[in-house]
C-alpha cells in the first residue's frame, strides 16, 4: 500500500525585521507548512536575507500587497510587522484569507504607534492580538491574544523587544501550526472517506 503525502499547508509571509525573520524560522520548524513566497520591504530587511538564505521566492512590496504579489494556491498570507496594507483581492485570492499581529490588546490602540499610546496613556497591561485582516486597518476579527505587565520606566522599544515581540512569534507560530495540523487532518479523513 502506498502511503499519499497531504500538501502541506502553503504560506505567504509578509514584511520585515526581527519578527519577520523569526516568523519564517518558527514556519520552516512546522513539517506541515510551505512558505511559499516571502514578500518583504526590500532584499536586505533581515526577512529578505532570510528568504534568499532559505532559497524561498522573494517579492518586494513596500505600501501594498496584491495579487500579483501571492504565489499560486496560497493558503494564507501572514504578516508579522507589516505596515503595507493587503487587498481585498489578495486576501481573497488566499484559501484561508490573511492573519496578521498587532501589538496591543485590539480593539485597544490600532495602528503604528499601539504601544506608544498604551505607555503615554499610563496602562499597567498591554498585549498582543493575532486577527484576520479586513479592509480597516488593524480592525479584523480577534482571533488569539495574550497579556502582559508593562513596566514604570518602559519604553516603547523594551517593552517590544522583552515582551510584544517575542509574543507575537510565539502567538503566530500557534496559530499557524493549529491550522497546518487542522488542513492536515482534513485532508487525510477526506482521503480515507471519513467526514469530519
């Protein structure tokens, strides 16, 4: 009997830096996962050295990302440090749409400067929010979060690099390896004609 392997679970990544780069690591970890195409500010952001590193295929965006940009039969898009915006038609052309982190507990302080605002507005808590992106800006339905204390003398750089950001990959890499283990089991009942 020959044994049928399940495609795994393909992946655009979008953006840049320290997240962008460990994003792909923690993807790359997960058997069940392809990232098929990273797209990225530019060839030498670190997610960019990363993906020529891996020889993954690499685009460059820099405000938006569109279809044209999407490998063929992309699963999800996921951005990690993404300030471009994501199209509707990009978004649609994804199976399972497009995720997204957001430093802040959404719906609380949208935007660029979420953790700057949470600081100057005296909070004791913030977080961070993996959503599925819409047509606002992060305005998508919350889908996973987590906590944390932000500290008297924090700046907005501390507090990213000891607590958001390390949250964020480690809330993203959750929340791509349960859908990865999902399609996969999926795929494997439909194949043996099980329906789950």
């Amino acid at each position: 009997m020959k044994t049928e392997l399940v495609a795994p679970l393909r992946l655009a990544l979008v953006r840049q830096k320290w997240l962008g780069e460990k994003v792909l690591e923690r993807c790359l970890s997960i058997g069940e996962v392809e990232v098929a195409r990273v797209i990225a500010p530019s060839a030498d952001d670190r997610l960019g050295v990363a993906a020529i590193r891996h020889r993954i295929s690499l685009h460059l965006a820099d405000r938006q990302v569109t279809p044209a940009h999407l490998p063929y039969n992309v699963d999800l898009i996921v951005c990690a440090h993404a300030h471009a915006y994501v199209t509707r038609p990009a978004r649609q052309a994804a199976r399972l749409g497009a995720i997204g982190y957001h430093p802040s507990l959404l719906p609380l302080y949208r935007g660029k400067d979420a953790i700057e605002q949470a600081i100057a507005a005296g909070q004791r808590v913030t977080g961070g929010t993996v959503y599925e992106l819409d047509d606002g800006y992060d305005t998508g339905r919350e889908l996973d979060q987590d906590w944390c204390f932000i500290r008297p003398d924090d700046t907005p750089t501390e507090l990213w690099r000891r607590e958001l950001g390390p949250m964020g990959l480690k809330l993203l890499g959750h929340r791509i390896r349960g859908l990865a283990l999902r399609s996969y089991r999926a795929s494997f009942s439909r194949r043996e004609g099980v329906v789950s």
